[in-house]
C-alpha cells in the first residue's frame, strides 16, 4: 500500500510544479478576474465613462424634446446634444472624436418623425437600435394625437398585457428560483465540461509518457499496474480539486466586489443567492464521479499507445462523448423537461451533466437523482475492473497503436500473465 500512495503523491506533486500546471493556473485566473472585473476594464478604456454622446439636427425644431424624453426612459447613458450648427459641421465634429453619431431628426410626407444616423462606424447595433426605439414611441405618440387618442386610451395601448406563469406541480419552481438554478447550471456545466476533458487528457498523456520513457518497465517490476492507474487517477484528481478551489476562491472574492457594476448582466439576470444546499451537494457529487468515470476509461485508453502523439487519437472518442453531453445539456437548459433529456439523464456517460442539470432545474423525485448516481457508481466500477485488466495488459504494449484493437492484445497479455 506504502507504494500506492509513492505514487500518488508523486503525481500529484509532479503535475503540480510542472509549468504548464503554473502556467495554465495563472492564465486562468487573469482570465477569472477579467471576466469577473469586466465592467471596470470597459471603463478605464473608455474615455467618456460608459457614456455616449450623441449630436441631433432637428431639423423640425419640434422633435428634440419629446425625443429625448423617451430616450431617458430606454438608455440613461446616451447624452444627446441638440448640435446648432450645420450638417458638414456636425460631421466634421463626427469626424473629430467630439460625438459618437450624429442623429438628424425630420418629418415625412405625413408629418410623422424619421430620422437617419451618421457615425464613423455603424458596428455598434445598441446605439442605433435604442435610438431607433426611441424615436417609434415619439412617432406612436404622434400618429395617435392625430387620430384624436386621449391620453388614457394611448396609456392602455402601451400597458403591457397579463400574463401569469403558474406551475401545477406540487413544489415546482417558482421563475426566480429556475433562473437562479439556471445560472448555477450554466456555470457548472462548464466547469464539468472542461474539468473532465482537460484531467482525464492529463491522465492519459501521463500514461503514455512514462511508457514512452519506459519507466513503466521500472514501475510494474516493484508496483502492480493496477494501484498504478489508481494512484495516477486520485493524484490528477487531487490536482484537479486543488486547481478549481484556487479558481472558485479567486472567482467569489472577485465577484463579491464587483456584484455592484456586473448586476444588469448575467448576474443581474440569472443571480446566485438563496441557492438549495441540495443543489450544491448534487453539483459536487455529480463533478467527483464525471471524474472518475472519465479518468478511468482515459486511464486504460492511454495505457494502449506508446507514443505520445497517439494519445489525442486513441482519447476522441471519449472527448466526443463529452462534448454530446455538453450539447445536449445546452439544449436542456431551455427545455430540462423534455423526454429527451429525462432519457439522456440515465445514459452514463450523460448522467454526470445531465442528471444534475435536471436536478438543478426540476423538481424531480429524490429516487431519480439516487438512480442516477447508482448508475455512474455500478458503471465506474465495471470501468475499474475492465480498465485495471486493459491497462495491466496495455502498459507492457509498445509498438504502433492499432486503435481499439489493442485492447483485445491487452486483455490477452493479462491472462497471460
């Protein structure tokens, strides 16, 4: 056993002094903290503090006022500077940096408001879009008064119809709650997604790169190669949890103070407070065995090829399976309770993301959540047992990989032994 855990240690410590450990750990964090921090970074980048200043020719002299009244309500951060000048000098101050665009406001043949914008650049469609907007509602206005609406009737042409959400289901999400599970799910699902393909790659490269050095030579005549799988697969576990704690730690300290300037994105939309602890459990358990699951079949893959180059090669398989049950999550995100979904969920190399995205979203009876997690249990324990004797066999293998025709050459090699 004392050698079981040589091992584990060693692994653990040797990927995590590696460079590319540092490396990727430290770039990932930039990345954290400029995702988290985004909002600041526009602004030291832009000179007018978020702020748009806009010139209007009105060209009606009627127009402005109402216009920018209705301009207020939809973009506070839009300035508009009624520009008394002439069209070339507008453009020139266009030109100069001094306006984003210039907006010129006029009446059609109907005596109804149109207008047309000048920019040095029309790629920013949010500008142009709220003004547009803007100006609908002065013009809605405006055809109404002309049609002889009171002021009352043109208010209940605006007020927004009713529409009650109401779910029959006993103990059925409230809209609240789905958006904030919904966030949580999103988030995950990506941690998932990624963990797994990047660890169970690293367990693999680290199997063929000791074959290829032929230190399994070495390792297999003092240390039997199945508590050497089982050692590399806990060591990369552990550095993988090591990994996302120094991601998640960083990540909440950076969100904590700045959950003011990022509440009107995807934070103000979907939010993370008042989350179910069950949610959270279900989040770990789900993430620890979509590891092993994963790590375990890359374990005994990577022990079938000699050379490093093969490793992507003989591993895409089981990145596809990945990335299908990322893409199928993507899609249960808008629909988690669809047929589709609930029948993905018990499919194990699914059940991982899939399972807890319905967790996450439905209010689903604990027996299923319980059958899911049975299910990745029972199949990473056949994985175990058929990987151990895969990989006993395949790391006395060298020579050119031959795919999954290997494997039989694997199980052979191990009977024989």
């Amino acid at each position: 056993m004392n050698n079981f855990w040589i091992i584990l240690v060693h692994t653990y410590m040797n990927k995590l002094k590696s460079k590319s450990f540092i490396v990727t750990t430290f770039l990932t964090i930039v990345i954290v903290l400029g995702l988290t921090n985004f909002q600041n970074i526009i602004e030291i980048f832009d000179k007018n503090g978020g702020k748009e200043n806009v010139a209007v020719l009105d060209e009606t002299g009627k127009l402005y006022e109402p216009f920018k009244q209705q301009l207020k309500t939809i973009n506070k951060d839009i300035n508009l500077t009624s520009y008394k000048g002439t069209e070339k000098e507008a453009e020139k101050a266009v030109e100069n940096g001094e306006f984003a665009g210039l907006l010129e406001l006029r009446f059609n043949k109907e005596e109804l408001p149109e207008a047309g914008y000048k920019a040095m650049s029309i790629a920013d469609s949010a500008l142009y879009t709220d003004l547009q907007t803007s100006l609908q509602q002065v013009k809605t206005m405006l055809a109404a008064s002309k049609i002889n609406l009171a002021p009352d009737q043109l208010q209940k042409l605006y007020e927004p119809v009713s529409f009650e959400k109401t779910a029959l289901e006993k103990n059925a999400k409230t809209e609240e709650e789905l958006n904030q599970a919904r966030g949580l799910v999103y988030v995950l699902l990506f941690i998932i997604y990624f963990a797994v393909i990047m660890y169970a790659n690293m367990i693999a490269m680290e199997v063929a790169t000791e074959k290829s050095s032929r230190v399994m030579e070495i390792l297999i005549s003092s240390v039997s190669p199945i508590k050497q799988m089982f050692a590399k697969i806990l060591g990369i576990g552990l550095l993988s949890l090591t990994q996302l704690a120094v991601f998640l730690i960083v990540g909440y300290f950076s969100l904590k103070s700045n959950m003011e300037s990022l509440k009107d994105g995807f934070f103000g939309v979907y939010g993370f407070g008042d989350i179910p602890g069950a949610t959270i459990v279900y989040a770990v358990i789900f993430f620890i065995l979509g590891y092993f699951l994963y790590a375990t079949l890359a374990a005994f893959l990577g022990s079938l090829v000699s050379r490093i180059e093969d490793v992507q090669q003989m591993i895409t398989p089981m990145t596809l399976l990945v990335v299908g049950g990322f893409m199928i999550a993507m899609f249960g995100l808008g629909k988690p309770d669809a047929a589709f979904i609930t029948i993905t969920s018990y499919i194990p190399f699914f059940t991982p993301m899939i399972m807890f995205l319905r967790v996450g979203m439905l209010t689903i009876p604990a027996w299923e959540a319980v059958l899911g997690i049975a299910i990745l249990v029972v199949t990473i324990a056949v994985l175990a047992i058929f990987g151990a004797r895969v990989y006993r066999g395949g790391v006395l293998m060298y020579g050119k990989s031959n795919s999954f025709k290997d494997i039989k050459k694997a199980l052979q090699l191990t009977k024989n032994e």
